[in-house]
C-alpha cells in the first residue's frame, strides 16, 4: 500500500480545511456606501457563534456584513452547537494550557498538527466529516435572517407614497414608510410593487437611499 502515506496527507489537508472554515479568519468583501466594494477580514464563524451565545457583540477590529437575526441573550441554538463542539473537540484532545483563552480552538490546531498515522486515518475522516457538519450548522444559523426588514426612507418610485398608517398592535395609529426591504424582496406597502434582490440597486440609486449593509450580498 505505497498509497497509504498520501491518503493520510490528503486526509490531514481535508481536516485542516475544515478546522481553518470554523476558526479561522475569513476574508470577503463588502459594498461601501458609495457602491464601492471594500475587502474586510471577518471573525471565525466560531467566534460569530460565541457573539451569538452571548447575544452582544465584542470588541472587534473587524467589519460584519449584517447584523444577525437574532440579537436576544442566549441565542439557544448557537449555544447548543457551541456545546457540542467544545465537548466534541475536548474528548478528541483534551489537553490544553490552562492559560489558553480558546481551548477549543488550540485543540482543533493542534490536532492539524498532529503526525497522523495510517492506522488513524478513518479517526481523521470522521473528525473531518464532524468539523463539516458543524460549519454547515453554523452557516445556516448565522445567515442573514430573511424575515428582517428595513424601511428605505423615500417616497415609492412607483405611487409616489412614502408613509402609511398602521395599527402598532395597541391601538395606536403609527406612521411607517412605504418602502421595506428585507434579503430576499423589496415591497412598497401601498401599492404593492415589488423589487427582486438584484434590483435594489437601482431602486436605492433612484431614491437617494442608502442600502442597510448585507441586502446586496
Ligand atoms: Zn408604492
């Protein structure tokens, strides 16, 4: 089996893949104000999932592209995965200096550095598969919630209104802007026109309005 020490090498590439698309930095880009795009560094999805479980977020360098769904204290799925992954990737390594501020994410580059043996290679690929599963889980939580709207301040180019009256739920008239964007459509509360993503653009060029951050992604 002279195959076997590249089966492992191609293993530990697949793993440390994953591990970097949990913990590591993630560059994107992100589209200025100015429609200009700008290339910022993200923090982990790991580390987004800890914002999450602690529902604020912390003192960062880095720019976010949206502000997350969910903001409540305690965020209960992010705390069930954060759960399973310390747990998991503990039982994997469970040696770590006290003085590590993130245990978890020393162990996972730890275990990329580790000398693995032919032996342990389906060990490896199910960790891999483990690591996977948790990116996607983490992506799909951390995704920009689609039922988040924003009002675009500026009359319908399409009726010309720009308020309307609604009940705010307790009786009380309260005045709200016609135009309300959320990821996935643009819609005039009035008369009913719609825009698709990729017309915002031109809708927010046409008003003068600003875009919220992330509706462009
Ligand atoms: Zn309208």
């Amino acid at each position: 089996m002279t195959e076997t020490p590249e089966l492992v090498a191609g293993a530990r590439t697949a793993f440390s893949d994953a591990v970097h698309l949990l913990v590591g930095l993630r560059a994107d880009s992100i589209e200025r104000d100015d429609f200009m795009r700008e290339h910022v560094i993200l923090d982990s999805l790991y580390q987004e999932l800890q914002e999450l479980r602690f529902g604020e977020k912390q003192g960062s360098e880095s720019v976010r592209r949206a502000t997350h769904g969910s903001a409540a204290p305690g965020n209960v799925s992010a705390i069930s995965l954060l759960d399973d992954i310390d747990r998991t990737v503990r039982s994997w390594w469970p040696n770590v200096d006290s003085a590590e501020h993130q245990p978890t994410v020393a162990r996972l580059y730890t275990l990329c550095d580790w000398p693995w043996t032919p032996d342990e290679l389906a060990d490896l690929k199910r960790m891999t598969r483990t690591v996977e599963q948790w990116v996607e889980r983490a992506n799909s939580m951390l995704a920009p919630d689609q039922r988040h709207t924003y009002e675009l301040r500026a009359a319908c180019p399409s009726c010309g209104e720009t308020y309307l009256s609604v009940d705010d739920g307790a009786g009380e008239m309260v005045r709200k802007y016609v135009l309300q964007a959320s990821q996935s459509s643009a819609e005039c509360l009035a008369c009913g026109m719609n825009w698709a993503p990729e017309n915002y653009r031109a809708l927010a060029y046409d008003l003068g309005a600003p875009l919220p951050e992330g509706v462009l992604e």
